[in-house]
C-alpha cells in the first residue's frame, strides 16, 4: 500500500494540478457562453437527484477509481447522503458531484497511461475499510467538517500506511476549523506552503505560477497551495495537498 499510495498519490496530484489549467480554458470558454460555474440553476441530471442515483459503489477491480470522502450522518446506502449544504442543496461534501469525477476521469484516461475506471466515481466514509483499497482521495469544504474519533483514527492509519489526500474547495475562515480537525487527524502536523517550484508542479505538465489560477467562483481571494509532510519534513512524501482559497474540482466540472 506505501510504495503504491505515493507513486498513484504523487501521479493524480501532478496530473491534477495541469488538468484543472487545462480545464480552466475550458471553464472560461463556458462563462463567456452564458454558462456560469456556481449559476443558482440545478441541472436534474447532476443535481441532489442525481445524488440519489448511486446506491452503492462500482466494485473494486485494481484501476484507478476517484474517492470522495462523506461526512456528516452515515449510513451503509449510498443514497442516504446525511444533511444537506448551506445552499439547501447538495451535501457539503458533494459539491461538484457528479461532473467533477465524471469528467476527471476521462481527462486522466485520455492524458495519461494510468489504468482508469471511467466509471469509477467511489463515494467511502472516513472509517471504512474499503478505504483501504484506494491511495488517493478527495475531500471538500473541510471548514464544515468534524470527523468522530473513530473517522479520525481510520484516516491517520490511512494517511500513515501510504494514502494522499486531497483537500479543495475552502475558503477564508474555514481553514481554521480544518487546521483544529487535523490536529485530532495527525497530531503534531504542519500545513507548510508548496512552493512553485515543488515537483508537483512540474512532473506530468510545468505550471509555472499556480498562485495566478484564480479559483472561478471565489475570486476574492488569492489561492494558496499547502501541504502535510511525513514528520513535517518538506523532503520527504507529501501526505496531504491543500488548495486553500481554490477550487480545482469547478475547473473540471466545466472542463467539457
């Protein structure tokens, strides 16, 4: 599970930073076409009844799969997807559900030789064993989330035994709840600024100056990349990155 979380982990990373450029010319080609990511209109088709739709996850058959991460009330039927957002939406950890997966899965498929379940959009509780199966996953709007003890001790064993964690979609204020569950996640852990010239920014695609990709529905505020280093050390793997102020999973929601 280590030595594949960090090759997988570091791959979708590096992969994930150039994608959502990408994706970006994209998402300004939507706007300037009346398609506005965040509009107040819920396509049925991708909306919280789409949500319902997936009663359980696609089976574990060794490809690459995108992992969200659920909080809040559980529950072992992927249709009971716990309390609804501020929005009276979709879930807090839903957003961008299900277009962002959906179409960052064919963009990993298409650009990279990575063995992709195109279908493989797998939604897992902090504390399930399935978890276990997958090096990467993906969280959002950590500044509402709270994990119960147990959720925190399974994702630090996670974490610990080789996963990566990706952490988008929050903003200003929230990073301070997200710096307190942390604590309870890794005790001791530093967030520590990625800096330009980190290798996630220049294996799969270079991206010269990530601080300039402005996050399209949050533009009040400028992006920061931080990370959580093995014994807080830079040198060493890169357990969780942390687009701060951004919003990665917009550019690849709009990215068609």
């Amino acid at each position: 599970m280590r030595a594949r979380g960090v090759v997988a982990g570091a791959l979708l990373t590096l992969a994930a930073a150039a994608l959502f450029v990408a994706a970006g010319a994209a998402t300004s080609a939507s706007v300037a076409g009346g398609r506005t990511p965040g509009a107040a209109g819920i396509d049925p088709s991708t909306g919280p009844a789409a949500l319902s739709l997936q009663a359980s996850n696609p089976p574990y058959d060794g490809r690459f799969a995108f992992v969200r991460l659920r909080f809040g009330r559980g529950g072992g039927d992927m249709r009971d997807f716990g309390a609804f957002g501020r929005r009276g939406r979709e879930p807090i950890w839903a957003h961008d559900y299900p277009r962002a997966e959906t179409n960052f899965l064919k963009i990993l498929d298409a650009t990279t030789y990575v063995g992709t379940d195109l279908e493989g959009r797998v939604i897992l509780g902090l504390d399930d064993p399935e978890l276990f199966r997958y090096p990467v996953a993906y969280i959002v709007e950590v500044g509402y989330w709270s994990p119960s003890e147990e959720e925190a001790s399974a994702l630090r064993s996670w974490l610990l035994k080789g996963g990566f964690l990706i952490v988008d979609d929050f903003r200003g204020p929230d990073i301070r709840n997200f710096e307190a569950q942390l604590q309870r996640v890794l005790p001791g852990a530093r967030l520590l600024e990625v800096p330009n010239d980190h290798d996630i920014f220049d294996s799969f695609f270079h991206i010269p100056d990530p601080h300039a990709l402005h996050p399209p529905t949050f533009r009040q505020y400028a992006p920061v990349y931080l990370g959580v280093y093995e014994d807080n050390d830079p040198e060493r793997r890169l357990m969780i990155m942390v687009n701060y102020n951004q919003d990665m999973a917009e550019y690849w929601e709009f990215s068609d």
